[in-house]
C-alpha cells in the first residue's frame, strides 16, 4: 500500500512480519484505526523461509516445555487467550486448509506464500494502512500517546505495538534497530544470542566429516553439566554440527558461550542400542564373526565409512588392524565413542544463518495477560523481540500469532466493537 494523507491512528504496530500483522488484523478488526511501519519493501518477508518453504506454523503438542526464556511460563497466559485451536481455527477463516504430519501444521498448498498472501489480504479488508521502507528514527512520548519520527514523516499513535524481531535472519527484516528505542522507555534486554543455530566445534576431523547426516541423540553440557538432549538426524559439516536435534539445544550454547562458560557435546551415534548392547555387537562383529577383515572393514554396514573411520581413529585403533586383534580395552574404547564422542562447542553460525534468536525485552517488564509494558503504558510488544523462543516445529510462528493477537486486542481496548477469542471478527 502507498503511503496516503493519514498521520493520526489509534494503534501503530512497529514492524511488519508474523506478529506485527497479527497484531495489526487484530486490532483492525476489533475498531482500531490500525497502521503498520516496517523498514523492508514488503511485510512478512521472514514467513516465506518457514518449514523449508512450506511454513510450519503450528503444532497441536503444546505447553511450556516447549518454550524457553528466562521465564517460559510466561506464555500460559498468552496462550489461554490464543493458542494452537484458535490458530487453526483463525487461518481456516482466511483460507488455509490445514494440513498435519505428526501434529505439525502446514498450509494444503504446502506454500509459505499463501500463508503470507491471506495475511496481506486480511490486511486490506481490514483498512490497516501499511507503510513500507520506512525508516524508524525516533520515539516521543506526548500527552495523548506518542510521535513517531521517520523518514516518511511524523505518525502520532495512541498506542503502539513493538513486533519488530531482534537480529536473527536481519535480511528480512530483524536487524535490532529498534533495540535502542524500546531501551529509551526503559526496558532491558537479557543477551540477545542466535538460535535455532548449527554450532561450531574445534576438532579438526569435522573436514573428513562434512555432508555426512546420521541418526543420532546429542547432550549438551555446561561447565560439565548436563543441561539438554535431543534426538534425530545429526548433520555433520565442515565446521561442526547442525541439524534439528542441534537446533534444539543450541540456544542453551550459545547463552553459555555468551557467558566464557565451558561448553562440550556429547554424540550417542548409536542412539538405539543400550551401552551393553553396542559392546555384545562389537564383540560379535570383532570377534565371532571377523572372517578375516581388519577394523575399518569390521565396521562396515553399520555406520557411514568416513565417520567409522574418525571413531577408529578417535579409538587409537589403527584402520588395518585385524578385527580379532583389537583388545577388550580397545573395543570399550570405541563403544565409548560411537556412545559418548565428545565434542568442544566453540561458537555458532551467525545471526545471518539464524532461524530465531534467544533473548530480548525481559519478561517481568511486560503483563502476560495483555502483552503491555509495566513501565511505560500503551506500549505493548509482540513476537520475538520478547524473551520468549520456541522450539523446532511451529513454535515460534505460534508465539508470534499468540503474542500478536494479544496485543493487538487489548491494544485496540475501548475502540473495540466485539470481542471474539476465537475468530477476531466483527
């Protein structure tokens, strides 16, 4: 939409993706004469990368385990008043058919696009005004709410709603610009780190490595302890580790490295097998049925050769020994690698390589039940920027639909026509 005549609006939502424009249809849609500034020449630039392409953007297995920040609890109330039925429910309403795998929600079109394409138009039919390549400069407070200072000109807002992001993906649109604005009411951030992140490991042998995916279980540990484990396809790169289990626990490593804290991984290669039963099938491969074959060889079937190799190696067993040769210490030796390889965790990919990021406004500053900042009234925050991050698997577009919502209800407060929890519609 091109900017039009209007200044004066009774709800400004700051930033355009996910939550943004949830918070900006909700409050539209419930009498608010509602705008939307964001800096890129589009909105929801950052949904179109979601779920590979096909935009994941819930999942019925809900609760707090699968949300963290210094305080994940936070989002109870958020979700009490729009959760994972009101989801659904709400994009049915815009025409997203629903399609589960496993409980993981995708659009039927198995297309971001349309997930962001009936966002747009919801906008429309709503009568959100939306400014693009706008540049955010300054915030006033006045006795009527607040001047917001850009390179477009001066918007006055009764109410504003900051759904800006943080840092991760800072190509569409999260570059933390708007950091220093929300620290200028007064609101402090806890270190704000990417997540949903590969990590970055100091041993040398990831080269002989890379490309390589396997089944695997992960433990993550902190100056020695253990503080996380996921399970599934482990991805090994030139530089260390990625993939989904990594995903998980990679908010708690790069906190800790933010932190000078020691942090290390432990790879289960075999996650399937119990300690005893990866030593009897050792000894049966290295023993009963060696027919001949030297280490390397005793190997083979039963996990990629390249990272055989490196566990042989990381065993102090030379490839060519024959099998019937190794010795019991030897065999334990390699059962403890395939079991428990330890890896030293240097650092992560970047904010560029992020899909979220951890950190941000922190929670005791804001009304869970309103989304509204206890120090400065009428500024209300939605999305990411909170410090609140989700899980793989819809997570985080659901604190984003959730948070936005939220806000943008209570944002449109004594303008509101109906309240609706289920379908924001008049």
């Amino acid at each position: 939409m091109n900017i039009n005549e209007k200044k004066s609006f009774d709800v400004i939502v700051i930033g355009g993706g996910a939550a943004g424009m949830m918070a900006a249809i909700t409050a539209a849609s419930n009498g608010a004469d509602t705008m939307i500034l964001e800096h890129k020449d589009r909105v929801g630039k950052k949904i179109l990368s979601t779920g590979n392409g096909k935009c994941n953007y819930t999942n019925e297995l809900q609760g707090v385990t699968y949300y963290r920040g210094d305080d994940p609890a936070f989002v109870l109330p958020v979700m009490e008043q729009f959760g994972f039925e009101e989801t659904v429910s709400f994009f049915e309403k815009l025409g997203i058919y629903p399609k589960s795998r496993n409980g993981y929600y995708y659009p039927a079109s198995e297309q971001a696009a349309s997930v962001l394409d009936v966002l747009r138009m919801e906008l429309t039919f709503r009568h959100v005004s939306v400014v693009t390549e706008c540049e955010l400069r300054n915030i006033l407070e006045k006795k009527n709410g607040f001047l917001l200072e850009t390179d477009k000109g001066r918007f006055s807002g009764k109410k504003i709603i900051f759904a800006t992001g943080l840092l991760a993906a800072p190509k569409t649109g999260s570059d933390g610009s708007a950091i220093p604005l929300i620290k200028a009411f007064g609101h402090r951030f806890s270190d704000v780190v990417p997540a949903l992140v590969a990590l970055q490991c100091r041993e040398s042998f990831f080269k002989q490595l890379a490309g390589i995916r396997t089944e695997a279980e992960v433990s993550l540990f902190i100056d020695g302890e253990s503080i996380a484990s996921e399970r599934g396809e482990l991805q090994l790169t030139d530089y260390g580790i990625s993939g989904i289990p990594i995903f998980q626990v990679s908010r708690f490593a790069t906190k800790a490295l933010k932190r000078k804290q020691t942090v290390t991984a432990q790879i289960d290669f075999l996650p399937k097998l119990s300690e005893q039963e990866t030593v009897q099938l050792f000894e049966s491969r290295f023993r009963e049925y060696a027919h001949g074959k030297t280490a390397d060889e005793a190997m083979v079937g039963l996990l990629n050769h390249k990272l055989s190799d490196v566990l042989l190696k990381e065993a102090h067993i030379s490839l060519k020994k024959p099998a019937e040769e190794i010795t019991k210490k030897e065999l334990l030796q390699l059962v403890k690698q395939c079991k428990h390889m330890e890896v030293c965790v240097a650092g992560s990919k970047s904010f560029e390589q992020a899909q979220v990021c951890a950190g941000g406004v922190h929670t005791d500053e804001i009304n869970p039940r309103t989304m509204e900042s206890k120090l400065v009234p009428n500024v209300y925050f939605a999305g990411e920027v909170v410090d609140i991050d989700g899980m793989c698997g819809g997570y985080n577009l659901q604190w984003a639909w959730s948070s936005g919502y939220v806000a943008g209800i209570h944002a449109a407060g004594s303008y509101r026509t109906h309240f609706c929890v289920r379908c924001t519609e008049k």
